[in-house]
C-alpha cells in the first residue's frame, strides 16, 4: 500500500513540473447551507457557514486540477 501511495505521489508531481500550459492560480471560497428537515422528527433549522481555499493547476489545455 505505501508503494502504491508513493507512485501516485511522484506521477503527481512529475505532471506538476511538466505543466507548461499555464500558471497556477489561488482563490478563495465561501458560502453558506441552510437545512430544515421536516416529517414526523421536527427538528430546528440548522445555518452554517465554510471558508476554504482553491488552487486550479492546469495539466493540459482542457484538463486541470
């Protein structure tokens, strides 16, 4: 298994470095989810919030991670 996991993690950053295509670029996400469940099991309205961080890296011209 840890064989396994160390060759996708060089294929990985081997296709990181042979990316000419484009640059990497940041970003950031928020957002917010609103749930209400109903039925027979009445519970409260539930609000919570996220915040995360994105990174597009190109790999071909219409394929990116």
């Amino acid at each position: 298994m840890k064989k396994v996991i160390v060759l996708v993690s060089a294929a990985f950053l081997l296709s990181l470095f042979s990316s000419a295509q484009g640059e990497i670029r940041f970003g950031a996400k928020t957002g917010v989810n609103f749930s209400k469940f109903g039925g027979d099991a009445t519970l409260d309205d539930r609000t919570c919030f996220h915040i995360g961080a994105i990174a597009e890296i190109p790999i071909s011209v219409t394929f990116s991670i």
